[in-house]
C-alpha cells in the first residue's frame, strides 16, 4: 500500500536514507551523501508539505516519495517533451526502497502510484532526474515509459556537481 506519510513514518522514512547511504553497493548510483542528502529534516519538510508519500507492507514502512510541481533550476536547460510549468508538473524526487525490500516491483508501484496522482491533480507531464550512474533506476523508467531528454550537471547541494539523466512522460 502506498499513502501519504503520517508523522510516525518520519523517523522510518530516515532509517531508509540511512540504510541506503551506508550502503557502499547502493550509493553508487546515487548523488546522495549521508548527514547531507536525504535527512530526517528532508522528510520533515516534505511531510509538512503533504508531499511525501510511503510504501507499508505488513505495519513497515518499505520505500519513500516526495512528489511535488518543484522542478530544480537545472531543468530549464533541458528540451522537454511537452511545454508545462508550475501545477501542470508533477516531479518525481527522492524515490528509495528500503535494501531489504529492492527488486521487489515497488519503484514500478511507486512510478504508476506517482502517474496516478499526477492525473488526479491535473498535471499533463512527469518529470524526474537520476544520477547518469543508475542503470538500473534509468532502465525501470525507460521500461514504464519515460523518455530521457537529456542530461544535465545539477549542482548538489551546492556542494557539487552531478551529472543527472532526465526523463519526462506525457500524461
């Protein structure tokens, strides 16, 4: 089941960012840095926000969301597939799966969970980036039906440039 975060699943939501930035295996493929991005006040914001959203399976909390119209600066260098702006935008941010529930299917249901709601919100477009090292984040997203529009170095966190793969899907 995927819902919006209730304020119990915060400190869940920051044991997954934990687990996955500890893990040497897992944290190749992203831009993350443990301490730095994502943290507890991550989840914190986007909870206030309603904007973060949680997978449960059996009372556990197993994977993550944030989905909002925030697209970074970066995204304006880019040639999307469709002209769209502000609420007509819903971005993909942040997507983890707890380790020990990967390659179970859940970012597919995270990503159809996410279109589903983008088109109960009126959005015409999904956007999303991932890091260029993630083959496997890009191939699920190029499997569901993204296009990748093109890459772009994205300043992280102002501490460092990515290279980050983005992708786009017409609604």
């Amino acid at each position: 089941m995927i819902r919006k975060a209730a304020a119990e699943d915060i400190s869940f939501v920051e044991e997954i960012y934990n687990e996955i930035t500890s893990n040497e295996e897992i944290i190749k493929f992203t831009q993350w840095m443990k301490g730095l991005y994502p943290t507890v006040l991550t989840a914190q914001k986007s909870f206030e926000e309603g904007t973060l959203f949680v997978s449960e399976d059996d009372g556990v909390i197993t994977g993550a969301v944030i989905l909002n119209h925030e697209q970074p600066e970066e995204y304006k260098k880019l040639k999307w597939n469709i002209e769209a702006e502000g609420e007509k935008v819903l971005v993909i941010h942040t997507l983890c799966i707890k380790p020990s529930f990967s390659k179970m299917g859940l970012g597919q249901k995270f990503i159809i969970f996410a279109e589903n709601y983008a088109k109960e919100l009126g959005c015409t477009t999904i956007r999303l980036d991932t890091n260029d090292k993630n083959i496997p984040g890009a191939n699920l997203y190029k499997k569901m039906g993204y296009n990748h529009v093109g890459n772009a170095d994205f300043n992280f966190q102002g501490l460092k440039y990515q290279n980050l793969k983005c992708f786009d899907k017409i609604l």
